[in-house]
C-alpha cells in the first residue's frame, strides 16, 4: 500500500490541524494504522495508533485528549485530528501501516510509511 500524509503547516499554540494520510495500492481496510512524529534532533515517537476496522484506537500519554485518530475506509484514508496544538507538538509527522492485528507502538512493526508532512507550533 502507498501512503500519502498532507495537511501540515505552521499554526500558533492553541490552534488546531488535521492530518489526512490517503492510501493507495492495496486494500486499505486490510491494515491497522498509525501515526509517528519526529522533532528535529530525536527520534520516532509514537502518537496514535487505529485497527483495521476502526474499532480499537490508541493515543499516546503525550496527546490524550487533544488528538483524535480516525479511518474511512471507504476514502482509502486515515487522520489525525490535533487540537490545542502546543510549541513541542512541532514535527514532521508520518503515517504507517502494519499487518500486525494488536497494538502497534513500535515503528519497527509498520510495513508501510508515508512521506511525512511537516507541523510548525509557534508559541
């Protein structure tokens, strides 16, 4: 499957963004789904991870309740729904997709990533 993630930009603390990561290639409901982030100088983190069907979601400590994971299978496409955007919010952000049916939080198990797309958060 192709992974394609949009919908970055800059915005100011408090403000609110939604990602969009389309899939391609293969069928889409056959992969759980997640989102990764990296700040410059660290590495990969976890952020949100979503079932294949859309049951089941996951979101890390660090953005439990101000990000919001969501699939349509129907649009090939999955998101991110970031709200009450902080300054250590700024990253670039990727989309993956895995075949492993559990939580996924490691980015070892995605088989599949996009090109990421860049969040500024200005204080």
């Amino acid at each position: 499957v192709q992974l394609q993630a949009s919908g970055g930009g800059l915005v100011q603390a408090g403000d609110s963004l939604r990602l969009s990561c389309a899939g391609s290639g293969h069928t889409f409901s056959n992969y759980a789904l997640g989102w990764f982030r990296q700040a410059p100088g660290k590495e990969h983190e976890f952020v949100a991870f979503i079932s294949w069907s859309g049951a089941d979601t996951y979101t890390s400590d660090s953005v439990k309740d101000r990000f919001t994971i969501s699939r349509d299978n129907a649009k090939n496409t999955l998101y991110l729904q970031m709200n009450v955007l902080r300054p250590e919010d700024t990253a670039v952000y990727y989309c993956g997709a895995t075949t492993q049916r559990g939580l996924s939080r490691r980015p070892d198990l995605y088989e599949y990533w996009g090109q990421g797309t860049l969040v500024t958060v200005s204080s």
